[in-house]
C-alpha cells in the first residue's frame, strides 16, 4: 500500500466558519483545496467575507490553503437528479437536513473536476494525522471507499447511545464524516435518509469494496438533546440495521422481502422496548435518564408508523435511483472551473451558488 494525492477535503456545513479551521489545517498539510459547502443563518461566505475569512477568525496568518465556500441553495436549485426514495416517503418521514444533497452535489463537482480522490469530512470531526488520509487515499487504487475509524465520542444513532449507555456492547461503522471515495469507478450517490452514509455505500449484493484505516476524533454531543432526533432517524435506522442483517447472515439485498421486513420490524421493537425497559432500571443520573427514557419512546413511536410495504417500497426505489444517479453523471462533460460546473448544474430559474475563494 502506497500513500497517494487527495484531490479535495470536501466539508458540508451548516456551522460558524471557525469550525472549518481543523479542516483548513489539514489542507494546508496535505495540499489539497478544502471545498466548504455551506448553508443555514451561522455559516456560508457571507459570514467568511463579513469576518475578514478564515484566517482573520483564528488569528493565524497565512493559513496556506486554498479554500473554496459555495453557499447552498438547495437541491431544488440543481439539475441533478430527482430521487424516488424523497418523493416516496409521507411528509413526516422527510428529513430537514441538507447533508445528502450537499454530498451529491460534491460527488457531481468532483466528476465534473476530475477529482478522483476525494475525502468527505464533517465539521464536529477532528483528524489527529494526516498521514492517516494520505494512507486512505492509496487504498482508493483497490477499493471504492476508506473509512476512518471514529475514536472517542461514539459516533450512533441515538437508540444504539442508549443501549451502550445501559451497558449493551455497540460498535460503530464507519460513514461520512471521515470517508474517502473514489469517483471513477465508484458511481453511487447519498439518498436524502439517515444513514445515507450507509445506502452510499451499498450495491445490490453487499457492499461496494470497502477497507478502514486510521483513526478520527468526533466531537462529544448530546445524543437526546430531543426527542425529535430519534424520531427522525429511525426510519434509517430500521433500513440500514435490517439490511446489514441480512449481509451479516450471508444473504444479499435480494432477501430483502415483504417477509424480512415483517420479522425486522418485529425484532426491532423488542430491541427498542429492551433498552427502554433498561434504562429505566439503570443507574443514571435522572435528568438524563429522563431524555433517554423520552427519546425512546419517540423511536417506537415512529417505528409504529413503519410497514413492510414501506420498507420495500423504498429498496425498489432505491435501486431505480442508483440507475438515474449512474446516467447523470456518466454525462457530465468535464469543466474548467468549479464556478463553471456550478453553472452547469444550477436549474432554470435559479441564480448561480455564490462562491467565495481564500488563497493559500
């Protein structure tokens, strides 16, 4: 295994742009642009501008990378493609979160850039060495994605932080927020769904090739800060622990049928109702107790609403997604700038992403 180039540090945010300094660092030592994707009130270039850019936020002069912040205007506002698995789902099954479109619109810039290695990065993850990336990058030559393992803060979903949190032994798999791809051979795409991380991951017999290496530091957050945070992932959480089932016991996705489900979903209420049963026996202190207890209940609430048909319905959607995503991009010509491909994928009627760039 050979260390190889990063062509691009690729962050979707939504927080202050001081949280990006981490990621400026490791740009500047690896020698790659960082691409910043920003959208909500705390973040975007108008924050960057508006603060003198990043190295007026930190005091350090001449930070020595090159960074480029696009502020993002939905995925309404682009010509990719229009996803099944979004339009499918009831109203209180969508997601008010930007991070899958954002990751899609990166994974478009990249094809259309030819940038074949890219490392996607979230903004509460802190890289110790950068080495690390620089040996995940080399293993993009046999392997279509390199996830970095996350020390620390456990990065789960909020039923799998109370399990742990009652003394179940959980582990985590790697996503996102610490991952390497490579954009050539690799043709997949982020559906707008908690786990999305996961899906990206998946082809119809398993998982596309995949090795681990090196270490990453999530920040600490409060996992049942509200309940609104279990409620909106368990629909994910469902698919991806029911799907990794089946590739745990041998089988593929193919096994995945109305009869899976049925038995899934049984077995994840008395997963849920368990810990819930746990926690109110645990030794905790009891505000947080109280939480956990809370954001348990909002899981099985949501879980009630959950069917089978839902289940398969959206695999099937899925599938025919992973098909538009692989046309789209399979006709993206290259561009010469990444204002230019931004223009590109900018829908009728839309202004052009605002771009602000910071020299090295």
């Amino acid at each position: 295994m050979s260390d190889a180039t990063i062509n691009a540090i690729i962050v979707p945010t939504v927080r202050h742009p001081h949280h990006l300094l981490p990621a400026v660092r490791l740009a500047r030592q690896l020698r790659c642009p960082l691409l910043a994707i920003c959208s909500g009130k705390y973040t975007g270039t108008g924050q960057i501008t508006a603060s003198g850019g990043l190295s007026g936020l930190s005091g350090l002069g001449g930070l020595g990378a090159e960074v480029i912040a696009v502020d993002f205007a939905g995925s309404r506002a682009l010509t990719l493609p229009r996803f099944e698995t979004s339009s499918i789902l009831p109203p209180r099954f969508r997601r008010k979160t930007d991070t899958a479109a954002k990751r899609n619109l990166s994974l478009a810039l990249a094809r259309m850039l030819g940038w074949e290695r890219i490392v996607f990065l979230d903004d509460d993850i802190e890289v110790g060495a950068p080495d690390d990336l620089r040996r995940a990058a080399g293993l993009l030559d046999t392997f279509s994605a390199v996830g970095l393992f996350v020390g620390g803060f456990p990065d789960n979903s909020v039923v799998c932080h109370a399990y742990r949190a009652v003394g179940g032994a959980q582990e985590s798999f790697v996503g996102g927020g610490a991952l390497a791809v490579e954009t050539v051979r690799n043709v997949s795409f982020f559906p707008d769904i908690y786990n999305e991380d996961w899906f990206y991951l998946l082809e119809a017999d398993g998982l596309r090739p995949l090795a681990v290496t090196g270490v990453v530091t999530q920040v600490p957050y409060d996992p049942f800060r509200t309940p609104d945070r279990a409620r909106n992932e368990e629909f994910g959480d469902v698919l991806a622990e029911g799907i990794f089932w089946l590739l745990d016991e041998g089988k593929t996705i193919d096994h995945a049928h109305l009869g899976h489900w049925k038995d899934f979903l049984a077995r994840r209420h008395r997963f849920v109702l368990g810990v819930l049963t746990r926690a109110g026996e645990a030794k905790l202190e009891p505000a947080e107790k109280r939480r956990m207890e809370e954001a348990l209940r909002a899981s099985l609430g949501r879980l009630a609403l959950i069917t089978p048909e839902m289940c398969l319905h959206y695999l099937d959607a899925w599938r025919a997604d992973l098909k538009s995503w692989r046309d789209f991009v399979e006709v993206q010509s290259p561009s010469g700038s990444i204002d230019e491909a931004l223009r590109r994928l900018t829908a009728p009627g839309y202004a052009p992403f605002t771009t602000v760039r910071l020299p090295p």
